[in-house]
C-alpha cells in the first residue's frame, strides 16, 4: 500500500499560493512536472495493454494530486481490465465524486457493477452516463443489455448511496478499507485484507487542527495556528493581510503565527481569507467583548470560515435549481458534507458561549462586504448558520478530535497529565470505534506535528472491525467506563470489558 499523507480537501491544481511563497511555489511546480511524467507513462501502459502497470503509475500520479478525477477513471478502466471490479467500482465512485456531471465516472461504475453482477444497478449507471453524453451509444446498449439479464445473476457485492462519498475520502491508497454501518455501534472502519501485526497501515493529517487556548493563550506558550507544532520563539511568519489578528486568537487578543510558508498559503486557502477580510470588525467585536470564558469554543469559528470558503471554492449559487436542491437534500461544500457524517452528542456547552459565538459569525457573515460576500451569500449565511448549528458543530469538535500533537500513542503510551497544543479532527481514523483491546494504535510526535501515524497492534483478519483506545486503556475498569459515558456517551462492551465485568459481578 503506498504511504500517502492524507490532507482533505486541497488538491494540486487548485492550491493557490501567496505572492511570496516562492520556494512553494517551486515545489508545486517540480510535483506538476513529475504528475504529468506519470500520468502518459500510465496512459501509454494501458494503450499497450500492460494495465498491471497503469495501475501502478496512474497510483503514483494520484499520490501528487489525489484529487483529479480523470485518473481515477483511468485507473478505474485499468482495475476492470484485470477483472479487480471491487478497485474498479471504488474509483469509479471517487471519480462521480469529484465530477458529479462527467458520464464517464458513470460509465465506469457501471462496467464495475456488471463486472460484480450488480446488473440492475449497472443498468442504471449506464442510463446516467447515456444522459449526459447522447453520443456514448455503448452505455445505452449496455443497460440494455444489463436490465434484460438483471435476474440472470446476483452477488453478495454490498452498495450504499454513501459509497461515492467514502470511497473519495479513503482515496487514493486505502483501497483495502471500507466504512460500513454497524449493527450497535454507528459506522465503523474495516479492512477487507488480512494484515500483520506492527505494520503502519496509513498516515494522516488533521482536516484541520485548531489551538487549544486558557485565557487567551495556549499552555505551551507559542504554537503553529495551523498545524500546532510548537514554535521555540514567537514567529514573523504572520498573514501580512491582518498580521495576525483575525480569527480565534485574534478574538481573545493574541496573533495567529506559523510555522512555515505552507502552513501559512494552507491556512489562507482553507479557512483563513474569510477571517483576514473580516479582521477590522473583528477587532472591534473583541475590544467590547473581553469576557469570553469559553475561549475554545471560538474555534468553531473556524470551522464555519471554512465551510464558508468551500462554499465560495465549490461555486455553491442557491439561485439555481441544482444548488438549491442540494442544499435542501443538506449539501453545504464538501467539509459539511463530512462532517454531518460524524457521530456527536450535546457537548453541553455554555448557552451563553455558543450565542456569543453566533454573533461574531453574524458579524463575519450576515453582513454583505465588497470583494467578500454578496447580499445573496450574506442571506444565505443567515439562514444556514444558526445557533442551533453552531451547538451541533461544536458538539461535532468535542466529541471527533484527538490532541495534536499527540508525542506518544494515544490510549496507550500518551503523557495524559501534558496537554496537547491542539486538537483536530483526522478524516479517516475518526471512523475508527472504541475498544480498551484495540487492534490499532495511534502514534504521534513533536517532531511530526499534525500528522498521526496508524499501527497494527496485533494480527488483523479480513472483515475484521479496526479499533482504536479513546482513553488511557490501563485505566481500572469502572475508571475507563466512567470516562467513556462522561464523553462519548456509551459504556464499552468489547471483549475485555465483558469478561472484566464478568469477573467484577
């Protein structure tokens, strides 16, 4: 399995850099160069037929931009060429994912589909795929074909109205993961392939990491805003925009500084060119409301600047009848669509804190700014971010984060009396249920900053659930069942738990 660094939602070629940023901007421009390379030694491979290798290259294409939907459509036509369709169908749905209106993502899951014996299923694919594209007589036929069969044949091959989006977010080299809905515990991540004990399965960074704060501060005096990597000194690397002042810290009187050029243009782009735009009203909201309390629960201010930036990126316009069904059907940009995903409960956050919050968003979004937001993107803002949404993303935050960094394993060998500089919520690895037996453990260090390494701890079986610790697991019994209702809300039952709770009865 290739190591990529999972980071979500950027891609390569729309990672805009700050005018300065010129040895990012050499980077890109090397990784765009070698892209290319891959991608027309993987085009030319599959032309000669050789689609072991195709696959191969189209993968280390997707390793530098893990995000491009042609590749996945390539790779998805090189998996069914080799009659892999499981591979096959999950990068057709990737592609459907990332190009909702192109046929050929359609096409793909299609042939995977009939490929599995899905036929009906097929069928329908090849109807969509002949409705955006008259021409592509071959879908028309296939379907067809497909419905005059459909009784003909059957499989076990389970499908979801999710698959397209889970199967993007496993992208691009967690093919042999799976997020399935269990039968007591909500979603749960499995793997479909037996693997060996000690092995690193995947790495990952945070969504995004925000900064854990006491009274303005963080704990270990100066950190990354955006990753939390702890910083030696005070930075210079501030946004020369604001410098500095807009966004959480900015709120509670301290500056948002980095620790490197890409931390920074990551940070802009994702969340941070809303906060910057806004930071003059900003610091007026903050010299006359020095009393906040609850100082983390402005970072769910950041979470809404991103949400709100997807909106912009993604070109949401509820004057049309696509964009406004989809935001009847509660689709938002892509990081509410993930995050609506995760599982939460009433974090019982201050009232108070939370209606101070949404009027600092109303001062961020409800007021119409050139070059910012429109009157129309102001309303819709408004109709959208209420304070009932803003207690829900909260209870999302507390209850999906893990510290960042961790410096240790986290329910395991993690320093619990060290508070992390942060916390975030990481894409994949949040889908991972709780046990006191893991069969995964989550390492981190200082020297990492935001990027959480996932092990086996022991042996895995195919179909096997993976599981991660919440808490410190050589906690006694009732101490690590305490916490897990005081948080989570639930009382563990896995094996270890039954058989001490047998002993303790």
């Amino acid at each position: 399995m290739a190591m990529h660094t999972l980071r979500l939602p950027l891609s390569l070629s729309e990672f805009p850099l700050l005018p300065d940023d010129e040895s990012l901007r050499e980077e890109m421009s090397l990784k765009q160069s070698n892209y290319e390379k891959l991608k027309q030694e993987g085009n030319q491979a599959f032309q000669n037929h050789k689609f072991g290798n195709a696959i191969k290259q189209y993968g280390l294409a997707l390793e530098i931009d893990p995000y491009n939907a042609v590749l996945y459509s390539n790779r998805s036509a090189a998996y069914s060429e080799v009659e892999n369709y499981v591979f096959a169908y999950k990068d057709a749905c990737r592609c459907i994912r990332l190009r909702p209106e192109w046929t050929k993502g359609y096409f793909r899951k299609g042939i995977a589909l009939q490929g599995l014996k899905q036929l009906k299923k097929a069928a329908r694919c090849f109807e969509q795929a002949y409705a955006l594209d008259g021409s592509n007589k071959e879908a028309l036929e296939r379907s067809r074909v497909c419905d005059s069969t459909a009784q003909q044949a059957t499989s076990d091959f389970k499908t979801s109205e999710d698959d397209e989006f889970f199967c993007w977010l496993l992208s691009p080299s967690h093919n042999s993961l799976d997020i399935e809905v269990t039968a007591d515990r909500g979603r749960g991540l499995f793997t479909s392939t037996d693997v060996s004990a000690d092995r690193l399965l995947w790495k990952e960074r945070p969504w995004f990491c925000y900064p854990k704060l006491r009274e303005g501060v963080n704990p270990v005096g100066h950190i990354c805003s955006h990753c939390c990597r702890a910083l030696r000194t005070q930075s210079t690397l501030v946004c020369d925009r604001c410098d500095g002042a807009a966004g959480p810290w900015g709120l509670v009187g301290a500056k948002e500084e980095y620790c490197s050029h890409q931390c920074r243009a990551e940070a802009y782009v994702q969340y941070h060119r809303v906060l910057c735009a806004k930071a003059t009203d900003l610091a007026d909201f903050n010299r006359q409301h020095r009393d906040m309390r609850n100082v983390n629960m402005l970072n769910v201010i950041r979470y809404v600047a991103c949400i709100v930036q997807d909106i912009q990126r993604e070109r949401i316009d509820l004057t049309s009848e696509l964009d406004q069904k989809n935001y009847d059907n509660g689709y938002f940009g892509v990081t509410w669509d993930y995050l609506k995903r995760l599982e939460f409960h009433d974090a019982n956050s201050n009232t108070s804190a939370v209606a101070q919050v949404h009027r600092t968003i109303s001062i961020l979004l409800f007021t119409p700014s050139e070059g910012v937001f429109s009157s129309a993107e102001a309303e819709l803002f408004r109709r959208f971010f209420t304070v009932e949404f803003i207690q829900r993303l909260y209870g999302i935050m507390f209850y999906n984060s893990l510290g960042v960094p961790l410096a240790g394993v986290y329910g395991v060998q993690q320093d619990f009396s060290e508070a992390p500089t942060g916390g975030g919520i990481y894409p994949i690895v949040t889908f991972c249920n709780h046990s006191c037996d893991p069969n995964l453990q989550v390492e981190s260090s200082t020297e990492s900053g935001d990027v959480v390494f996932i092990r086996t701890r022991r042996r895995i079986v195919a179909g096997e659930e993976l599981t991660i610790a919440y808490i410190d697991i050589n906690l006694p019994y009732e101490e690590r069942q305490s916490q897990l209702r005081l948080k989570y809300n639930f009382a563990c039952r896995c094996v270890r738990c039954s058989a001490e709770f047998e002993r303790l009865s």
